[in-house]
C-alpha cells in the first residue's frame, strides 16, 4: 500500500516524462505562468504566521498543523499559486526540526498542486523562489 505522498511523488515523476510534448506536460493549467505570479502581502503574512504560536509567541519553525490547514482550504487555483510561492519563499522546500518533530510546509502545498493538475515544470518553477538554498 502507497501512503498519500508516495502517490503524490509517483504522479508528480510520471508527470515529468514526455515533458516536451504538448498534450503530455502542461497539466491542466498551461496558461498560468508561474514566473510572473507574485505573492500578495495577505499571502506572505500567512506563510510567516505558520511559525507564530497562539498567543503570538513566535515558535521555533513552522507549525505543520497550519500548513496542512492552508493548503487544504485553499480551492482558488491562483491563490494555492501565490500561497505556496510565498511558503517557498519563507520557509524553504527542505525539513525543518521542531520541538514538535520534523515539519515541512511546502510538502501540503506541493500534494495540493500534484492533485489539482499542475505540471511538474510548474511545481518546479515555484520549487526555484526557494531563498533558503
């Protein structure tokens, strides 16, 4: 049995092939172009807020419960866009340890993209924002 990540990883691999056919890898929004798509400030405070604790204690990392929250409410295919760019840009795309385990939030809005028929050339383009490199 693949766990839902697994499944993820898998679809986002097979979507790699044939990249350069045109019916193979465009996903279903070819006409969104992922370089000129900037975060709103709405966006960058939410991917900031998944390390601040209630109370407005600043945690030390993400919180992975917020970003699995966000990515899973987010149903507007621009704003999951602006959205993960702006976690990407925060947080990074790489683990981050916690004082409650390993989180990662680009992970949800990565799964999120994959379900919702991005390319893997897109999910790339955002994966490239990544300032903590």
């Amino acid at each position: 049995m693949y766990t839902d990540e697994e499944i993820c990883d898998l679809i986002f691999d097979l979507s790699l092939v044939g990249q350069g056919a045109a019916e193979d890898g465009e996903g279903k929004f070819p006409h969104i172009r992922i370089n000129s798509i900037e975060p709103e400030r709405k966006d960058r405070e939410r991917a900031y807020m998944m390390g601040i604790l209630p109370g407005n204690l600043k945690a030390d990392g993400p919180l992975q419960g917020k970003a699995n929250s966000q990515a899973k409410a987010i149903t507007n295919s621009m704003k999951l866009v602006r959205r993960s760019i702006a976690v990407v840009e925060h947080w990074g795309t790489g683990d981050h340890s916690t004082s409650r385990g390993i989180s990662n939030p680009w992970k949800p809005f990565r799964e999120r993209l994959i379900r919702n028929g991005f390319s893997a050339r897109q999910i790339l383009e955002i994966e490239s924002k990544n300032r903590k490199s």
